[in-house]
C-alpha cells in the first residue's frame, strides 16, 4: 500500500492539535506501524519542517505547483485556486499512490479515481457557531463539511465526535471511526525534570490553553479568586501573556504565554493538578498528558473530555463556578484522591499511544481499498 498523506494546508505552528495529530501518525508511519509505504504531499512552507520525518516507509513529495499563500486571506485563495487547476496540480503528484488521506480536512489536491479517507476531528463550527464569523462558517461547510460528505471513509478522534458528524452532516456512521490521539510517552512521564521557570511558585495548579472563549478562563479565573488558601497559585500557558484580565487583580495567578512541549511535561510534573475547565473539545491532550505525567486531573464533565477521561478524573460542572472551586480545593486537599487519581491516570494514559493509533488508521485504509475494489 502506497499511502497519499495530504499536508499542504498544513501551516507549523499554526495547526495545534491538528499538527500533532500529523506528526504523531507521522512518527508512528516511520517506526513502521503504518502502511508500507507513506507519502506525504507537503508545500513549500511545511516541507523542511518535516523532513525529521523521512524514513524507509515515510517519503516526503514537494507539491510545487500549490502556493499556500500565508496570510488568512491569501490562503483562503490558494485553496480556491485549488479547486480549478486539478490538472496542474495532478502533474505534481508522485506516480503509484493506492489511497489519499486527508489529514487536515481540506481536500487539497483533489486527486480523482483514489479511495479517499479524510479525518474531521470536531464539528465546532456548528455546536459553538458564535466562535467563527460567517465567512469561516461558510468556508468550513465548504472544507469540512462537504469534503466528509464525500470520502469514502471518515476518521475522527472521539466516539463524541463520530456521533456528532453522523447526526449533524448525515454520515453515515458505518463510515465514520473514532480513533483515539496517542502521546509521546517518552516526554510524558512521571520521571523526568521539574520546570526550569524562574519564580514559578512552590504549589500551584496549572491550566494548558489558548484564551479562546470556549476553554471557559473567565470562570476558572472566578472561582480560583474564590478560593482561600495563600499558598496555592494557578500557573497558565498558551497564547500570549497579558491576555488575561484577572491576573492582574490575583497576585496568585500567573500567565507564562507559549512554552516549549518539555516545558508543559515539566509543569505537569511539578503541579497540585491539573485543572481543565473546557467547554469543548474534540479531544482534549492535556487531561492524558498530565495522567501521564502522574499529575491529578480535574476536568469538565462534557462531552469529548468525559470519554477521554474515563473514571481516571475528578470531573465537574464547567458551567459552574462553584463546581469548579469545589473541584480545586477537593483535587489539591484530599490525599486520598489525589493518590488515586494519579495511579488511575497512570493506567489510563497508557491507552493512548501513537502506535494503537496508527495501526488503527491502517485498517480504515484497508477498509477504504477493500469498498473501492
């Protein structure tokens, strides 16, 4: 099987979960736990990026008729551009390709005559619509939406989401597979060094996020304010700093921005817990990070976030200030729990390995061949 990765809509650092989905299949293709054979399309702004990818199953192929523009707009056009000059494009592509696997959604190329398998990991665009401007909607109908509709196999990352995409986009759900993440356990660990951060406090919680609206800070930001215990500090990253108003009204809280991965397994390591406010998620990484890591988890009780967690978090009302306050003191207080918290993470972590992951994406392959013959 020679496999068709399709990455030229794929920007890094730009991607989040979705570009460590990539490079995971990526790393597990390459160790061979995927098809015998892997080539991945890539452009011009992704191509040196992935060249630590290469292996004897991992061929990397420079698409350079495709010009990925860079800006919101200018990429918006490019896949427009896309769309009218298939033949272009068509003389790019590398010969022998069995199957194409839209990774990243998009169907770009659109290489007609292959089975084609596209993985859509949430439908966030139509269950939280008030995040996206009406442009991004109508171009993720046209993106995501239309290109599940006509793949011949759907990949997502969630029984949450399968459900969602076979209720909301009428798939049908024998076509649909939910397929969970893995993580680099060689990173996610127990074992390994504390933070090198200067002034991070001696007790604190920490919270992994971007400041969008659905990862529910404002309500964190309340119900930590809440709390009374002097020594106990809430560390956050993601994004920018600044971008939090309370931090300035809370001398306990503080708001590092962006930091490297090793960093995020180190501040797991030395954290009270985890806390995970979320209001959506498609996945939902940082709960099976920390467990990894043998840090306690505290996290919302809906939806994606619930399944990944098993009976392995102290789960709770995101709505719910108090809920959420209640959560902090409980998760940081009780010796108990938090003893059981860790070993149950442990175990739970250990599900999620890019390997299971791979090995399952080869078989919605086969599947996929298998309807096209």
């Amino acid at each position: 099987m020679n496999l068709g990765l399709a990455l030229l809509t794929l920007f890094p650092g730009r991607a989040g979960g979705a570009e460590t989905y990539v490079r995971g299949l990526l790393g597990a293709y390459a160790a061979g736990e995927g098809p015998e054979l892997t080539t991945a399309l890539v452009g011009r702004q992704n191509a040196s990026s992935l060249q630590g990818c290469e292996s004897p199953t991992v061929a990397l192929a420079p698409i350079s008729s495709y010009r990925p523009g860079n800006s919101s707009a200018t990429r918006l056009l490019a896949m427009e551009t896309a769309r009218f000059k298939k033949r272009a494009l068509a003389r790019d592509l590398p010969p022998g390709l069995d199957l194409i696997h839209y990774p990243v959604t998009v169907p770009i190329p659109r290489i007609d005559g292959l089975p084609r398998v596209v993985s859509l990991l949430d439908l966030q665009h139509h269950d939280l619509p008030a995040m996206f401007s009406s442009a991004e909607r109508r171009f993720r109908s046209w993106a995501y939406d239309r290109s599940a509709s006509d793949a011949d196999e759907v990949i997502t990352i969630t029984q949450f989401s399968a459900d969602r995409i076979s209720e909301r986009l009428g798939v049908e759900s024998s076509k649909v597979h939910a397929i969970h993440l893995g993580i680099d356990h060689s990173v996610f660990a127990p074992d390994g060094p504390a933070a090198a951060i200067a002034g991070l406090p001696e007790r604190y919680i920490y919270y992994p996020a971007n400041r969008w609206p659905h990862k529910n800070h404002d309500r964190l930001l309340e119900a930590f304010a809440a709390i009374d215990d002097p020594g106990l500090h809430l560390v956050l990253t993601g994004g920018e700093p600044g971008k939090h108003p309370l931090t300035a009204d809370n001398p306990r809280v503080r708001h590092l921005g962006h930091v490297a991965t090793e960093q995020v397994a180190a501040l797991y390591r030395g954290a009270e817990a985890l806390i995970f406010p979320s209001l959506y998620e498609g996945f939902g990484l940082p709960p099976v990070e920390a467990m990894a890591c043998g840090c306690p988890v505290a996290a919302s009780n809906v939806g994606a976030v619930a399944e990944v967690c098993g009976d392995a978090a102290l789960l709770f009302d995101p709505t719910d200030v108090d809920a959420i306050a209640d959560a902090i003191v409980r998760v940081t207080s009780d010796q108990q729990l938090r003893a059981q918290l860790r070993a149950d993470g442990l175990l739970q972590a250990a599900r999620f390995t890019w390997e299971a992951t791979a090995q399952q994406h080869l078989a919605v392959y086969r599947q996929a061949l298998e309807h096209a013959s």
